[in-house]
C-alpha cells in the first residue's frame, strides 16, 4: 500500500444516545418501631448517567411501574406486648351489605394471656370493622338500577353486570361510553366469578371511581402508602360520606383528607361516625397510612344538592373518552354567564383533552374576549387558547374544568 496516500488515524463518537434514567435506591434508614413489625424509610431517586456521573431527573422521566418501594418492612425483635383478636363476628345484615366487628385485647408475648391495653399502648391496632355482604336481598334480584344494590370495594370503573344495565348507569350519567366491548375485564358469570372478582377488587380499591348513588368504601388493609378514591355524581346532587370505622394512627403521622370544587377538609382523630358533604358532585378521598393494615371504612350516599352550585349550560364528563362540544346558551340565559365543563376520572388516570377544531372569531382585539380557559384542578394552574389554535393539553391530575367565554 505504499503508493497510496495512507488515511489519517481518527476516534469516532460510536452511539450518541445517553443511557435512559433509571431507579436509585439508598439503603433503607432506623425501623420505626422498637420492636414488633415496622416501617424503614429508603430514599429513591431518579438518575441518569451522563459523561460518567449520575443526575438527578425527574420522577416522571423514570417508568412508574418499576419504582421500588419508598417504605419497606422491618422487624428488630418481638414485642413482649402485642394486640391480638377474636373472630370476626358474623354480617350484621343477612342480605345486602352491612358490617363485621370483632374484639381486640393487648397479648403478653411471655404468657400469652390478656393484660392491661395500656402496655399495647404505643403499638398501632388493626381494623376492628370492616364491611360485608351477604348477597342481594331478594327485592333486589334481577334489578340492575343504578343505585339498586350496594357493592363495597367494587369500582364503577369496573361495573359488573349486564351491559343493558351498565349502559344505563353511563347513560344517567351523561358518560360518553368508548367504541368495542365494556366488560372484557368483568366476565358474566355466577356466584363463582362474582366472588373472584370481590376478592379481586378488595386491594384494588385505591385509584378507582365510585359512580353509584350510594355505596361502601373499605380503605382498610390496602397495602400502599398513600390510597385515592373518587366519588362522582350528576351536576344536579351532592355527595355525603359517613366515617363507619377508622384505625388510623395519628401520633404517627396518617390522615384522612376530603377534597372538592367548595370543601377541603383533613382529619385523624374523632373521625367514626362523623359526616362530610361535599356540597358538589365530585369528591376525592385520600388516605395516608405509615403502618400496614390501617385505614378507614366509608359510606357514601348521593342526594339533591340543596343550593344550586352550577350553570345550567355545565356540563359533567366522567369519561374515560368522549367528545366536548362548546355549549350553547340559550335566548333567554344572561351573555355573562360562562358555561364550563367539568371532567373527573379515576384518580390513578390523567386527562388529554385535543382541540381538533377551534374557531373563536378572526383575528382581532375584540378577540380578547373569546377564548377557552384550560384549568388543572390539582394545581389550579389554568391555560387560555385563542382564535383558530389546535392544541394538546395534559392534566397532572384527575379532575380539569373548561370554560368557554363568549
């Protein structure tokens, strides 16, 4: 080859793309409890490895479905003391839903006999009622009303029955019901399958969307930090909760929290068998547990609202698709009014909502005054769209309201 001029020697970039980010655990801190069952703390991050060093990113760059624990079971030794249990007492109701309770008393771990409760004292007690149920009554057989049979633990986002009446409760409700089958996850089927599912949908309460009139929330034994329910009603009622039973531990830290449109409302201690109204049609119910298998029992009913609280050109969408047309407002309504739309959705979803066609009027400055307001209800953060824009919006939330001015 020496003819031929030889090529200079040269290093080339082989790959460009940086490594995706990924999950970082720290070593999990001290166990909460001196004894017995506790909870440590571990930090996790969301990195990302560039030239060499890590960086910090956001949580939302890292795949949700892999994030290790925050919080991880410990045990340092046994407890000379520990609360024990009877036997869950039989239904209070012998059809429908009612409740099971069951006596709790403080354990020598030594002796194994009952001692004084105070030397449980600082030791967090499981739930001591829960909800049952005993099967429809027999007026309620073969009737699929909305409302008609109360379903604890059971999402409406995972309706049983058969789709003429599931497509009924959609349709009271004014929910825009998606193309193709609606019960490939719920299979028809007899006590066998009904009872699967109850079992099934005991620990996957949190996240879901309650649409009955009425029903039993068990937030007991859900296995998570941090567990959301929703509640949702048409426009025209309101929604009231009674506490049934709470086991929550408040000198470590847990809480109860209602949220909606008109009320926000947290609390721990005093909370069986007190009321919460939400004076709207939607609320939210978030529960915080540091120790497993706290929690509270909840039952919801659903009635007219006693003051009107919304336009008559407001519209509901429970979802989990459809379509929003500007509303129009009739002769005789007052141009002042806005008409808004409001969107709740379970709150393990998010909203997308995609302008496919906009025309609020040619450019212009009288144009100021037509425009569609975007409103993020978890961080009542709000976006205005103007003219002929096309527009992708995404919620951080479960809840978002549109309102269309002029």
């Amino acid at each position: 080859c020496q003819p031929v001029p030889k090529p200079e020697s040269r290093v080339e970039v082989c790959d460009l793309n940086p490594c995706p980010p990924r999950w970082k655990v720290t070593p999990a801190g001290p166990c909460s409890s001196s004894c017995g069952l506790g909870l440590a703390v571990q930090l996790v991050t969301c990195v990302q490895t560039l030239h060499g060093q890590e960086v910090l990113q956001e949580e939302h760059l890292c795949p949700v479905a892999e994030k290790p624990l925050t919080s991880v079971p410990c045990v340092i030794r046994t407890c000379s003391y520990e609360w024990s249990f009877s036997e869950w007492s039989e239904c209070s109701t012998s059809c429908g839903n009612g409740i099971q309770t069951r006596q709790d008393f403080c354990l020598s771990s030594l002796t194994h006999k009952a001692v004084n409760p105070l030397f449980c004292r600082r030791f967090p007690k499981a739930v001591v009622v829960r909800g049952c149920s005993s099967g429809p009554c027999p007026e309620q057989e073969g009737s699929l009303s909305p409302g008609a049979e109360l379903q604890p633990v059971t999402a409406a986002t995972h309706l049983t029955g058969a789709a003429a009446g599931t497509e009924h409760r959609h349709k009271e409700l004014d929910v825009p019901l998606p193309a193709g089958p609606r019960e490939q996850t719920e299979p028809a089927g007899g006590e066998e399958d009904t009872a699967k599912r109850s079992k099934r949908c005991f620990l996957c309460v949190c996240g879901n969307l309650f649409l009955n009139a009425t029903g039993i929330i068990n937030m007991t034994g859900v296995g998570s930090r941090d567990c959301t329910v929703a509640i949702g009603r048409p426009l025209r009622e309101e929604i009231s909760v009674t506490i049934l039973a709470s086991s929550l531990n408040c000198s470590a830290g847990e809480v109860l929290l209602f949220s909606g449109r008109m009320m926000w409302r947290t609390g721990c201690r005093k909370l069986p068998l007190s009321l919460i109204n939400s004076r709207t049609n939607t609320l939210i119910v978030k529960q915080r547990v540091v120790l497993p298998g706290n929690g509270v029992i909840l039952q919801y009913n659903s009635r007219t609202a006693t003051r009107k609280y919304y336009q008559d050109c407001d519209q509901q969408l429970f979802g989990p698709q459809g379509e929003i047309v500007a509303p129009v407002q009739l002769p005789d309504q007052r141009q002042e009014v806005v008409c808004r739309t409001f969107i709740t959705v379970a709150p393990q979803q998010r909203i997308s909502i995609r302008a496919l066609n906009t025309d609020l009027g040619p450019e212009g400055n009288h144009t100021h005054f037509n425009y569609i307001l975007v409103r993020d209800v978890s961080t009542m953060k709000t976006v205005v769209f103007r003219g002929r824009q096309q527009f992708l919006w995404q919620s951080t939330g479960s809840q978002a309201e549109i309102e269309f001015h002029e």
